[in-house]
C-alpha cells in the first residue's frame, strides 16, 4: 500500500471518529475531501503523465 492510500484510510477513518464529536456536515466534508483530494490530483496531470503513472502502476503489478 502506497503513503498515499494510507493518508487516504486515515482521513476516512479520522472523518468517522470525528462523526461522533463534530456535527454531521464537517465529518462528511472531511470524508468527501480525503476521498476526493486524489482524484483531483490525478485529473490535473497532463495526458503524458497520466499516462506515464498508469505504465508505471502496470509494472508495478507486474503487467509489462
């Protein structure tokens, strides 16, 4: 598992844990931005970089 989905779970689970102290919307909010951070990164890449970062996950995976 990559840094990256780590903070991703932990920011999911702290949005949980503060489900219970804060009210609903701020947990939501912190849930839908954990989840949603990524994504945003990877739609601002370049098409060649796009790309070049799923070459790499195929590797990775033992693909090519």
């Amino acid at each position: 598992m990559t840094n990256r989905t780590k903070f991703g779970i932990g920011g999911v689970i702290i949005g949980l844990i503060l489900l219970a102290v804060l009210p609903w919307w701020v947990s939501v909010l912190i849930i839908a931005a954990a989840i949603a951070l990524p994504a945003v990164g990877y739609f601002m890449l370049d098409p060649s970089q796009r790309r070049r970062l799923r070459d790499q996950r195929r590797r990775q995976l033992g693909g090519r």
